[in-house]
C-alpha cells in the first residue's frame, strides 16, 4: 500500500429529497451541483456526478482535503433552502484507499477499488445508524478517532441556521471575515457572532486535525 496512492471517494445522498416537489428537486439539484463548484479543481480526481435521482459521488486526490471537501457540499446546501417541514442537507461517507479504477471524465460512479468500497459500505451503515457524516481509512486506528469527530461536527452542523452554515462556508474556503462580510453585505461583527455560533474554532480544530492524521499516513 505504501507504494500506491491514497485517494478519498466521497459517496453521499440528500436527505428528504422526496419531501420536496418536484419543481423544488430540480432547482435543490442545481444548488448540489453548485456545492461541488466550491470545491478546489486542483484537488478533484474525477468529477463530482449525480445519480439514481438523489446519490452522488467523486474523488479527491488529496484525501487530507476530504473532510473539508464535505463540509463544503453541507454547508452549501444548508445554506440554501429550508422548509418548514424539511431542511436540505446531504449525507456523506469519505471512503480513503487506493483505487483500482479511475474512470475518465463525469463517471467516478463507475471507478472500483479500496476507497470505493469503503466510501460505500459506510454510506450504507450511516442510513441505519442515522449518521450524516463518516469516514474509514485502511488505518483501525485513524477510524477510531474520527468516529468521534465525526459525530460532533455533524451535530454542529445539524445546528446551523441558513445564516451560520453561510458564514462557514465562507470562511473554510478561507475568506477572512471583513471578505465575508463585504460578501454579505452586513457588518464584521454580525459575521463574527454567525460564526461564533456556528462553532467554527471546532470546525476548523477538526479540519486541522483530520488533515494532519491523514497526511501523515499518507506520506509514511
């Protein structure tokens, strides 16, 4: 394994898509695919696609920029559309390994190897375990701690308001917060209170340490 490379297959799916009308899944599929616009191309194995309606899957080839990779699709999406009796968000498994097959151009659905497999199966655990965020590595000990970490961002973000998972998104593509606010149109101080509230020192620990974790096992 040391002589192969690590990639991370994102695997996910809307939760409540059919709770929305049908004119409403149209336009939240326009704002899925604007969330994977937000993510870095230079990192971007095979691009992001959408199939069997509300499924969606791509690659990272760096997988230490996985976890931010998916918050950024959440955030994008809580961001966006929220009904009295439905709030859009997305289910996400980060599956990290080799790959066996990459396939050319929008197919990542058709790809096969480690990470497909992990990313996969968990996707299909997380449903009963009523998880929206999760990852497995080839390391027991990696996975460990990041069920951990897992289970508080994702209760974080289940928290976030429209306004808050706004802010977030924002500010982990790495705008500062006179740039969010200038976004926004309101003032440095609302930014910072939205983010505050949001729990974004959290985030960001957890996007540091995800990172570190990763990249070190990638480069021993």
């Amino acid at each position: 394994m040391k002589n192969r490379k690590i990639y991370a297959a994102l695997t996910g799916d809307l939760i409540g898509f059919t709770k929305f009308e049908e004119k409403q899944r149209f336009e939240i599929l326009s704002l899925l695919k604007d969330s994977f616009k937000k993510i870095p191309r230079r990192i971007i194995a095979s691009p992001f696609v959408i199939y069997r309606g509300d499924s969606f899957q791509g690659v990272i080839s760096m997988p230490q920029e996985a976890m931010r990779a998916a918050i950024i699709i959440r955030a994008g999406l809580l961001s966006k559309f929220k009904l009295k009796t439905a709030r859009l968000d997305a289910r996400i498994a980060i599956g990290l390994g080799t790959i066996d097959y990459l396939p050319p151009g929008n197919r990542a659905g058709e790809g096969d190897g480690e990470a497909f497999r992990n990313s996969g199966i968990e996707l299909d655990r997380m449903k009963k375990a009523e998880r929206n965020l999760t990852v497995k590595t080839p390391w027991q000990e990696i996975d460990d701690e990041l069920r951990t970490e897992c289970a508080l961002l994702d209760t974080l973000m289940q928290r976030w308001t429209k306004e808050q998972a706004e802010a977030i998104l924002y500010y982990i593509q790495g705008s500062t917060q006179e740039e969010i606010a200038k976004t926004l149109k309101i003032s440095q101080p609302a930014v910072f209170q939205r983010l505050r509230i949001a729990g974004y020192r959290a985030v960001q620990a957890a996007l540091e340490r995800y990172g570190t974790l990763i990249e070190y096992k990638v480069r021993t």
